[in-house]
C-alpha cells in the first residue's frame, strides 16, 4: 500500500474527531493565555509607548519561567499519556501528584531570582532606564504568579491525558475574565481605587492566578477526581526509580525549553538594538503571534496526547501513520491560519491606538512576515511536540533545537542587527531562519522510526 492509503487506513473512524475534541479546548486555553498578554499590553498601550515596550519585556521574561515550568511537566505529560493509553489510572494519578510537587519547587527558585534580580534581567534586552523601572516593578509582582500557573499546569496535563482538557479550559477563562476586570480597575483606578498604572496589572495578574487556582481545585477535589490526589499519593510516589524516569524525561525537555524561550529573549534583545520603537513593535507583535499560533498548539498538544496512547498501548504500526496524519493537518490549518492573519491585521493594528504612526507601520510589516512565520511553525511544532516527544525523544529535540536557534538563527539575527545595521523588518524575518533547519531534521527523524518508544514498561 502506498504512504497515503496506509495514512488514510489508520487515520480513518474517530482518530480526527478526538484529535480535534482534545485539541479545541487546549487551542481555546492557548488563546486565553495568549488574551491575558495582550490584554495587558491594550490597556497598557493607552498610558504610552514606555509602559508597551516595559511589559513586553518583562513579560518575556516571565514567559522563560513559564515556559521552564512547563518543560518541568513535561515528563509528567508524557507519563500520564502513556499510563492512560495502557489503563493504569493509579500511574496517571500518581504522575499527577509528582508532577505537581517538581513544578512547586522549580516555581519557588523562579520567584526568589525575579524578585532579588528584577532590573539585571531588564537591562538584559534594553538601555532605557524608564522602561527597566517600569518594568521591574511588573517583573517583582507578577512572579508570585508562578506558582499558581504550576498549579494549573500540572493538573491541566493529567485532564489532557484523560482528553478532559476542557475542564481546566473552563477555569482558565474565569481566570482570565477576572484579570481584565481586575485589570480594568486597578490601571485606571476605577470604583475608588487608585490608578496603578503597570503595578495595577501585575497585580491583577496575581489575583486572577488565585482565583484560577482556587476554582479548579474547589471543583476536582469536591468531587473526588481521579486527579484529586492526597499527601499519601505524593509520598507513594516518591521512590528513586519514578523520580529518576520522571527527571530522565523532564529535565531534557525542560532544559530545552529554557534554551529555546532563551533564544526568544535573545531575540528580543537583539531587537532592541534597533531602539524603543522597535521594542514597541515586537511588543505588540508576542500576543498577536501567540494567538495565531494557538489553534496549532493544541493540535500539536492533542497529537501528543494521542500519540502517547497509542504509545503506551504499543500499537506502533498505527501510530508511525497517524503521525504523518497529524502533520499534514497541522500544516494545511497552518495555511489557513496565516491566511486569516492576513485579512484581519486591519482591525488587529487599529486595537492598538497609542502607536506612532511609524511603529504602526513597522507592524504592518511585522504582521506580513508573521504570516509567513505561522506555515514555517507549523511542521516542526507538530512533529517535535506531538510525535517525537510522545515518545520520550527529548534528547533529539534538545540537540536540534540548540543548532537551530543558537548556532543559526540567534546569530544571524544578530550579526545582521549589529554588523549590517539591518532594518527592524529584516532582523525579525532572520528570526524565522531557525524553523527551515528544523524541517530537515524533523522529517529525517520522524521518518527513522526511532522516537517510537513505550515510556512505562506495561
């Protein structure tokens, strides 16, 4: 049979309706996520370019931590997926709670360094002393947030595993609701408030994280979820051997993750070489490309989820072609997606009433190259996410990524902004040249069958 027809074969029946059951709620908690951003940089962007550019910064640097954090779960999402797959629900609980307890500790660390090194991590990406003032003092407040996004996240995965995301997607949209309200009250000092300006949406960050947090637990633990786990649970799972798998897996990705959201920042930096216009630009522009991004996030996360099933289930004939599915899809709603960027960047650029015309036009183009970013994205996204680390592949992903971006990219990025004096539309199109290494070596490997492995020995 040919590629096609074995694809077509085991892809048929439901495979798509639970790809895209399990996909839309987490695209749905990706957009909302991405929302709380620009949320903060609307309403920011109506005091001044300063207050953009400051929270786009320190927003990058709270992303590393997130991301960190999320890279931390990670071998607790490949375990859960996998412990699903071959029915083991006690394993899926217990990976759960020790999920939970690694993502605490890691999120403790991130707290204490943001709020003793605020402005050295400032003055990493710009020289303006107002926008380092500015947004250290965002950096101090929304750190405390940490800790309830490794609440969330750590329960979020184990809701994926069970393709329950949409559970942790409903409190993710009351947490969100709650910040632009907070928001909308605290920056502008609205029902006998003061006016806190970049304070008051920190603030209101950390208030919506508590009430995320407080809702999610209230509803698993009321009713005696499988994911509801105890002390007992913790303790059960704290043996040598379930540490080690777990760190064996996480610490890889995690460290991948770091260098990867790194090289963002990197990029940020190297941006903002250009000035603050250019800053304010790429400011706007996180959100945006956030958003568009958020539907082929949560394809890649729900292939991952279905990939470790059928992973953990040993079914390998079937899940090498549904991989190849999966990042075909991937790729034609990428195009879509990009499509629609292009159409709406009209009303998306007028939401952002306090730029200069200049900026407004640097965006504009910005908004073109994204456009081509989004297809660029889409395979390697799908293909490291949802397949290679379904199957435990994280070292591959490290290697490939840290070639990629920080031998290829970062530094072509920045001998054109340094040496070249290149315009700020050029440097942000140099930052693409990182995704066309990692077509390459995604297809080699998927293709070599290697990264088809079962995690849990069941």
């Amino acid at each position: 049979m040919s590629l096609l027809s074995q694809v077509l074969l085991h892809t048929k029946g439901d495979f798509f309706r639970r790809l895209v059951a399990i996909a839309l709620p987490i695209s749905l908690q990706t957009l909302l996520l991405s929302s709380r951003g620009l949320v903060d940089v609307l309403m920011l962007g109506q005091l001044g370019e300063s207050e953009i550019a400051a929270v786009g910064v320190a927003a990058r640097a709270t992303f590393v931590s997130t991301i960190m954090l999320i890279g931390i779960s990670a071998g607790g999402a490949l375990l859960s997926a996998q412990f699903w797959g071959a029915g083991d629900r006690d394993g899926v609980r217990g990976t759960t709670a020790l999920t939970w307890l690694m993502s605490m500790i890691f999120a403790f660390f991130t707290v204490v360094l943001f709020v003793i090194y605020p402005h050295d991590i400032m003055a990493l990406t710009t020289d303006s002393e107002v926008v380092n003032d500015l947004g250290s003092q965002y950096l101090v407040i929304t750190s405390l947030s940490m800790f309830a996004i490794s609440c969330v996240n750590s329960m979020a995965i184990g809701l994926r595993a069970m393709h329950k995301p949409g559970i942790s997607t409903f409190f993710s949209a009351i947490g969100i609701a709650s910040n632009v309200v907070f928001n909308w009250i605290l920056i502008f000092g609205k029902l006998g408030f003061p006016a806190l300006g970049i304070k008051g949406a920190a603030i209101a960050t950390v208030i919506s994280g508590v009430i995320e947090v407080a809702c999610l637990y209230s509803y698993l633990y009321s009713r005696n979820h499988l994911l509801a786990f105890r002390i007992t649970d913790i303790i059960k799972v704290l043996e040598l051997s379930n540490v080690a798998r777990f760190l064996k897996l996480s610490l890889p990705t995690t460290f991948n993750f770091l260098a990867w959201s790194g090289g963002l920042f990197a990029y940020h930096a190297i941006m903002g070489q250009s000035g603050v216009q250019g800053l304010a630009a790429l400011s706007v522009m996180t959100p945006v490309e956030s958003i568009s991004l958020s539907l082929l996030i949560g394809l890649s996360n729900a292939a991952a989820v279905l990939i470790g099933n059928q992973l953990g289930a040993r079914n390998y004939e079937a899940v090498y072609y549904q991989a190849i599915g999966v990042i075909v899809a991937n790729f034609i709603t990428a195009i879509f997606m990009s499509g629609m960027l292009y159409l709406l960047q009209i009303p998306i650029l007028n939401s952002f009433s306090a730029l200069t015309e200049e900026t407004r036009a640097l965006v504009e183009k910005f908004m073109l190259i994204l456009s081509l970013g989004i297809v660029l994205r889409s395979v390697p996204m799908i293909a490291i996410v949802g397949v290679l680390r379904a199957g435990g592949d994280v070292k591959f992903c490290l290697g490939q990524d840290l070639i990629a971006q920080w031998v290829i990219g970062i530094p072509l990025a920045a001998f054109a902004a340094l040496y070249l004096n290149a315009s700020p539309e050029w440097i942000y199109l140099l930052f693409l040249s990182e995704e066309a290494v990692k077509w390459v070596g995604c297809y080699f490997r998927v293709r070599s069958k290697k990264w088809m492995r079962n995690l849990i020995g069941s």
